[in-house]
C-alpha cells in the first residue's frame, strides 16, 4: 500500500509541475521528468524526454 501511496504522491506532484497526462508513466519516469521541470526545463518536453 505504501507504494501506491508514493506513485500517488507523485502523479500529484507532477501534475502540480504542469506535468498533464501523467497517469500512464511510471515511477521512473515521473521522478525523471520532475527532476527536468526542477531544472528549467518545459513540463511537456520533461514528459516526452522522460518517456524516451
């Protein structure tokens, strides 16, 4: 239950970084993309290289 309550946490966070469509990434990927956002770069470029 805990780890769903992480992945929850965030898909919360990324959402809240501008991050849209996020339900379908993964952990990885989230983190990834919220690392990018973090350092400048467009929320959706952050999603798309995370999803590479």
């Amino acid at each position: 239950m805990a780890h769903r309550e992480q992945l929850h946490e965030l898909r919360q966070q990324a959402h809240n970084a501008g991050i849209e469509g996020n339900s379908k990434m993964t952990e990885d990927q989230l983190r990834n993309a919220l690392r990018q956002v973090g350092k400048g770069v467009q929320p959706e470029m952050a999603k798309r290289q995370a999803k590479s």
